[in-house]
C-alpha cells in the first residue's frame, strides 16, 4: 500500500483526519484502558483516508500525532514539506560537489557515469543506487541556475540586418547517386536581427571549400556582415577563411568548444528546417544532389517570406528595413579578390607544384623557388602564382601532352645515325 498521501488531498483535510482519530485520546473520551489500547484498537485494521485509499498505521503513529497536537495544535498536524526537498539522503556533501565539478567539465555527460565514477573514486559507496545520481540530476536540474559552474545566458538580438550571422552545419539524410548512398550536410548561415537565411547549400562533403562558396554568394547577395559567428569545427576554424574574413572587413567569432546553444538562433532553425520541410519529403525520390538543393531553395524562400513567430514578421520584412547596414562589396572582381586561398608550395625541378594531390604546371622561371598560389576553391582553371604583383596563371598537369612539347635546352636526335636500318 501507498505509504504517502497524495497530492489530491489538502494539508487541512489531512490534519483534520488526523484529529479525528487522536481526538478521543485528547478529550479523554476513549472507552479503553488506556491511550495505547486505544491507538492499538484502531489500527487493527487499514484506516481510510481522505483521498479514498487505505492504509494500515502503526499505532505509534498515531501516539506521535496525539503528541504533536498537545505541543503544537492543528498546525502541527499540517504536512510539512521535508527540508531537504530537492536533495538526496543517501548523496553527502562531497559527492554532490563531485556531481557538480564532473557535470561542469563534461557538460554532456550523464547520471550512469557520473555514478561509475563516484563509485570508482569513493564519494560513495557500490550499494548506493545509480537511480539516486538520476533522481539528483533530474530534481536539481545541472543545467540551470541550481549549478553554480552554469553559464550566464540572456536572450539577445542584434539591432540592425548584417550586425551578426551566425553559421554552422547540419547533417542531413544519404541519398542514392551515381550507384552510391552518400551522406549529406547542410551548410547553412542565418542572420541574428532579422532571422533571414542568407545562405544555405547540401553538399556531400563537410569541408571549408564548401563553406567558402556559401558564404561568398551570401555576401555578394547581402554585403559584408559586421560579424561571423561559427563554431570550432574544421570548416570554420582554419586559416584560409580567417583570413578572407579579415580581407573583407568581418570579424571572425567562435563559440566556446561544446557550446552548441551560444549560436542557438541557428541550431533553432535546423529544427524547424527538419520538422517543416526535410520530415516531409520522400527521401527514396531524392535522385541527386542537385534535386535535394532544388528543394531546399524553395524551402529558404518560404522561411524567409513566412511570419517568424520570435520577431511577429516576416524575416524579408525586417530584412528590408536596415538592409542599408552591411557594406556592399566593390566589385565582384574585389570579392573574388579576397575570397582567394592563398597556399605556398615550392617549384619542383619538373616545374610542378602539387595542391591537394593534384599535379599543376608552373612557369619555368619559378623552378625551385617557393611562390603564393591563389586560387578560388572549385576553379582551379583561375588559379594563379602572385609574384611581384603580377599574375602567372597555373594549368593541371598533362603528362602525356608533356612529352610532346619541344623544350629548348633538349639536344637534337639525329635518328639518321640511330642503329638499325632504315625503311
């Protein structure tokens, strides 16, 4: 039988009940020999209470209540709320600092380990159960204010369009191509005051080329963003695009390692990305890259002309009306410009240069030397040598074409001489 009252029943209704039954001792009414006969004789069987369940007391319980009426009357009846609400019996002090310093430097990890390793570094013993860490994390919610280590979060906003995008990637779905399923990411970026998306592409790799290429199309459609915020992962945490950030004038943010809610305006649009669009296609139809973008595109289009329900309007609207902030690029030739990768290598003795293990021809003047290619990812037929301001474009490498050309420090076969005899 239930042991605790339910929360059905009022403290009043309870301490009522309560004096009924001592009432007899305390107005000296029992018809018994004595208070203890008494208290045994109406416990002999299960008593009702006031939320309709039965339960079988002891009679010193109802000893304890008739004393705690004499000392304190029906107040002291009242139910009263443990103390320790909220925290365990069977946890001591230490070990809940232990829950809380592990909690603070493995942000994700959860109740099960955190007791393999109370367990393991004695703040407790093997008999205490893994359901008593649960209960602990559960009642003191370590992600809240209860954890003292909790980071300090507000709600923010920037005030204009182009202040802060905020950048990340989203895994999506394989999809069947080319006699192979392949896994797909979403690079996505977003904009913090007006929740537009300004950029957003599927491709088959999770790499910087591709943030790169989503990213350049966003400025040139958008203009420069004050600020870019992105978190530690290779695509965004590497030289190459730390670099173009500072040549066209944004400052390059990253989050904290495993702070995936620093950036939550994106990560919140992934969500809703899912459930309004990517839950809804028939992913056996998706036949190609290409169609999976196609989708996409007209999935931006909606968000970004539907009522957003953190801003009451639409992203387009807010969009329009601070549109002026961002800084417009100044020619496309200058975007280009900036959005060059720029790599040394140095001049083999065959006059080729290798990048990304891809053989390139080099001008022979550079032989030996180490020159800055530049070079846009994805059209690698513009790459180029910078060397003195100039300009000395880079081709692939054609072996078999190689061995055609005349070089001009080759000596001249006479074949007339050659052994053999002539047709």
């Amino acid at each position: 039988m239930q042991k605790n009252i339910k929360n059905t029943t009022s403290p009043i209704e309870m301490a009522h009940f309560k004096f009924a039954l001592v009432a007899p001792v305390v107005q000296g009414l029992f018809p018994d020999e004595s208070a203890t006969a008494y208290y045994r004789r109406v416990t002999e069987n299960p008593i009702e209470r006031p939320d309709g369940t039965k339960f079988q007391y002891n009679p010193r319980t109802l000893e304890k209540w008739g004393q705690l009426y004499q000392n304190g009357g029906m107040d002291a009846l009242m139910p009263q709320e443990r103390s320790d609400k909220g925290c365990t019996r069977v946890l001591s002090d230490e070990a809940i600092a232990e829950i809380y310093r592990l909690n603070g430097k493995y942000p994700r990890i959860n109740a099960t380990e955190v007791h393999r390793m109370l367990v393991k570094n004695g703040f407790i013993p093997a008999v205490v159960s893994v359901a008593a860490v649960q209960r602990f994390f559960k009642k003191n919610d370590l992600r809240s204010a209860v954890n003292p280590d909790m980071k300090d979060r507000k709600a923010f906003e920037e005030p204009e369009f182009g202040c802060l995008w905020q950048a990340d990637t989203c895994y999506l779905p394989y999809i069947h191509e080319d006699g192979k399923n392949r896994r797909t990411y979403l690079m996505m970026i977003l904009d913090d005051h007006a929740r537009l998306i300004v950029g957003g592409q599927i491709f088959y790799k999770d790499n910087a080329e591709n943030f790169q290429k989503v990213f350049k199309q966003a400025v040139s459609t958008y203009g420069i963003p004050d600020k870019l915020m992105v978190d530690n992962g290779a695509p965004y945490n590497n030289e190459q695009l730390s670099f173009i950030c500072g040549s066209i004038g944004c400052c390059k943010i990253h989050t904290k390692i495993r702070d995936g809610a620093s950036k939550g305006k994106v990560e919140r649009n992934f969500r809703t990305l899912k459930e309004r669009w990517l839950y809804t296609l028939d992913m056996s139809q998706i036949k190609s890259l290409e169609e999976f973008n196609k989708s996409l595109a007209g999935y931006i289009r909606q968000h970004n002309t539907t009522v957003h329900s953190a801003i009451k309007e639409t992203p387009m609207d807010r969009f329009l009306r601070t549109r002026e902030h961002p800084c417009i690029p100044k020619s496309v030739q200058w975007l280009d410009e900036n959005f060059h990768n720029r790599i040394m290598r140095k001049v083999k003795k065959d006059a080729c240069i290798t990048i990304d293990g891809i053989l390139y021809d080099a001008p022979q003047q550079f032989i030996g030397a180490k020159v800055e290619v530049r070079y846009l990812p994805g059209r690698m037929e513009d790459a180029y040598i910078l060397s003195d301001g100039k300009h000395y474009p880079i081709r692939l490498t054609d072996k078999v074409a190689n061995s055609r050309t005349k070089r001009n420090n080759m000596p001249t076969i006479d074949y007339s001489r050659c052994g053999g005899d002539c047709p």
